[in-house]
C-alpha cells in the first residue's frame, strides 16, 4: 500500500473510525495502542493512522483547535503557513478586493482554508498527489468544500489569467538535499518564475523565506516581514496596482494602510495585534550613550530593516553602529519594540557580575545577546545563580564597539 493508498483508507468509514479512537493518543503508547488496533483494523491503516495522529498533535502549534479535525503529510506540517498568519494575510487580499484566487502550491491547503474563511473563492494547485488528497480532505472536513477547488497539477501550466489574484508558495524543502533551501532560485518553482506570475495578475502575494537578502527582492513590489508572538514566521513579496478600485475596502484595513500595496516598500507586521509599519526610507539614526531605557525591536522590524523607523518613534538613537538595539532617555510607547529600564551599564566582566547579582539576589535572570562572542546559556553556568528573589534582565552586546553588559528590568516590572 503506497501513501496515496494509505491516506484514502483514512477517508473510508473504518478509517474514521480508527482515527476516533485515536483522538486522545499519546506518543508514549504508541507501541500498546498499535498491538491493541491491530487485532480488530488492518496493521497497513493503523500505521497510517498513528502516523496522521501524530501529524496532527504537531500541527497543533499551527492550527489550533483545527488540527484535530485536518489531515496533514510531515512536508504539509513542515510548510504550511501559521492559521494567524495566514488569516492576516487572506484579510489583506480581501480588503484588496480579491474575491477569487489562484493558490499555487498549496501543499495540504492551510492557506487556501483561510482565505476561504475570508470570503475568497480559491482554486488550490499542486503537483504531489499526496498534498493535493489532503486539501481536498481538509476542506471537507472545516466545511470549506464549495469554496475550494482542488486541482493536481503542475502549477506552471495553470492558466490563472481569470482570477483576481495569485498566491505562490514555493517549496522550501529539498527531499534529496534534507533540509531548508536558502536560494531562492532553488525554490520550487523559482522565485523568478514565481515573480512573472506574479506581475501577470492583477493582485499577487509571493510567500517567501524572511531572511531573503533585499537585493533579491523585486523593487516593484512591497515586502511584508510577518512575526507572530514576536517570532520571525515569513515574509510576503506582493504585486499590485488595484488600489483604487479597492480602496473603500482597503481604508478599513489594518493599521498604516496595510490593506494597500506600496510598491519599492518595506513592511513590519506584528501579530496578534496586527500592528504594520510602512517604512519611511529613513538613514540609519546616529549612534550614542545608554540612557534610561533600552529598547529591542521586533524581529520582523529588523529583518524589513525599520529600526530607523522605531528610532523615529520613540525618540531614540543606537548604541552601536552595527546593533540593532536603540536607546532614549525617556519612555515612549511603540507596539514595535519591547522597552527596558535599563539601571547599570558595566564593561563585560564575569566575576563583577556574578558579585553584583549576588548583592542584588537576584535568582532568575534572563540573558540576552545581540553582538557578543558569549553564549548566554554558558554565562549561565559561570553566574550559578541562586535562590534569590529578585530577577533581571541582561544583555550582552557592544556599545561603540566595546563589549558590554547592561542590566535592567521589562518596563511593565520597572513600573
């Protein structure tokens, strides 16, 4: 029985059955549960049962409460968008006035799922049978069927010239290679590919890796680094010259006019909240000394090259030319970075520090790195913290080139 075989068994009556009795699984009895189904279901279906149970326990972080009801493959898991960030973009799309859609590369359909819950008619291609039998069983199964059309093909041969829009995934993961491709003209398809398509359509959204280099990025489009619960999940490279005739729509968008597509443009995107920061084009802020308060963008932020921007902001300056942490000398409020008080700023030195945190009791400490050669868990074992009461935060970095130490507290403690 191959795969294919497998995953339909699933879909049959017995199968469901099986994967019922199978909703409460742990990993740990794995080996008892096998022994146990296999005496009434046939030991092919079990293993294909256990493996999907397993899938979707790992799917969790990504899909929530639908991961329980979905169908995955270990690639599917692997690529498919976050359910928040996938919901954020079909919002854009939408606010764009995309009503069908062209997903190419759809792998298992998480994204296709969300732009189906966002009113947008989808025809989801891929060429892996496998992924393809998926979507269409996870459209199915979240009761998104009439929406979704499932088409197993290769995705260069599709005409998509009567949809509104087209979203590429390309694949990031080699098979033969084993792990993450980072050339983006080794994706499948290639970025280049994918950037013709995508300049054919009216609207286009390009999901790629975040830390593609600028230089590759097209300037006729706008690039959006999306972070979620302040980790870096993708970037998106979109195409499109439909802002007027969506521009109702697009005025209720998120926030900064992230409903619109601003071509040559850099995006921060920070979910939950759906925070978005449009670059302004800002030289880089003039670096100088510590002050009160110490601030770490988010990582979408850095990586969309904004820290300027949040300087802008907050009223800030660098502590280093090549860190990426800004310091002010009063508070100020941004969603963009997280803020410090900052009470000591000492040049790097282990037992100074193991002394002061020791005067202070401090017990718990939170370690940081931004330009230092120290690995915070071995500075860890060097400071052998206690039973202290008190807790900081430390950060091992460089101030005008100098290796240093600063301690402080998140601002919601400070207060």
């Amino acid at each position: 029985m191959n795969d294919l075989d497998a995953f339909v068994g699933l879909l049959a009556p017995e199968g469901q059955a099986l994967l019922a009795e199978l909703r409460d699984h742990t990993p740990s009895d794995e080996l008892a549960a096998a022994t146990r189904l296999r005496r009434t279901y046939p030991a092919p279906l079990v293993s294909a049962a256990l493996g999907q149970a397993q899938l979707r326990q790992r799917a969790a972080a990504k899909f929530g409460a639908d991961a329980g009801r979905m169908y995955f493959t270990p690639n599917g898991v692997e690529q498919s968008t976050r359910a928040t960030v996938a919901a954020h973009r079909a919002a854009r799309l939408a606010a764009l006035g995309v009503r069908t859609l062209a997903d190419l590369c759809c792998g298992i359909g998480g994204d296709a799922i969300a732009l189906a819950r966002a009113g947008i008619r989808v025809l989801a291609v891929d060429r892996d049978p496998l992924a393809c039998a998926a979507a269409r069983a996870n459209a199915e199964a979240l009761g998104l069927a009439e929406l979704i059309e499932v088409r197993c093909a290769d995705v260069t041969d599709v005409d998509t010239g009567g949809y509104d829009a087209v979203f590429v995934d390309p694949a990031r993961r080699s098979k033969a290679r084993g792990g993450r491709i980072f050339d983006p003209e080794a994706y499948s398809p290639p970025l280049s590919w994918a950037i013709e398509a995508a300049r054919k359509a009216p609207v286009a959204a390009l999901k790629i890796a975040p830390g593609v280099p600028h230089e590759a990025l097209p300037e006729d489009a706008e690039t959006e680094w999306i972070s979620d619960g302040g980790d870096v999940k993708e970037a998106v490279v979109w195409f499109g010259t439909a802002e007027d005739a969506a521009e109702d729509r697009a005025e209720d968008a998120a926030q900064d006019g992230a409903g619109r597509i601003t071509p040559g443009g850099r995006r921060a995107t920070l979910l939950p909240a759906g925070d978005s920061l449009l670059g302004a084009g800002l030289p880089d802020p003039e670096p100088g000394p510590v002050g009160d308060w110490l601030y770490e963008p988010d990582g979408a932020v850095i990586r969309a090259h904004l820290v300027a921007d949040v300087a802008q902001q907050i009223g800030g300056r660098l502590i280093d030319p090549t860190i990426a942490y800004l310091t002010a000398d009063r508070q100020a409020e941004t969603p963009y970075a997280t803020a410090y008080a900052i009470t000591d700023v000492l040049p790097f030195h282990v037992k100074r520090l193991k002394a002061l945190l020791r005067e202070r009791e401090v017990g718990i400490a939170v370690i940081k790195k931004r330009g230092s050669a120290v690995e915070p868990e071995e500075l860890r074992r060097k400071l052998k913290l206690g039973g202290g009461r008190n807790s900081c935060t430390i950060f091992l970095t460089r101030v005008a080139g100098a290796p240093m130490m600063l301690l402080g507290h998140p601002a919601a403690e400070a207060s």
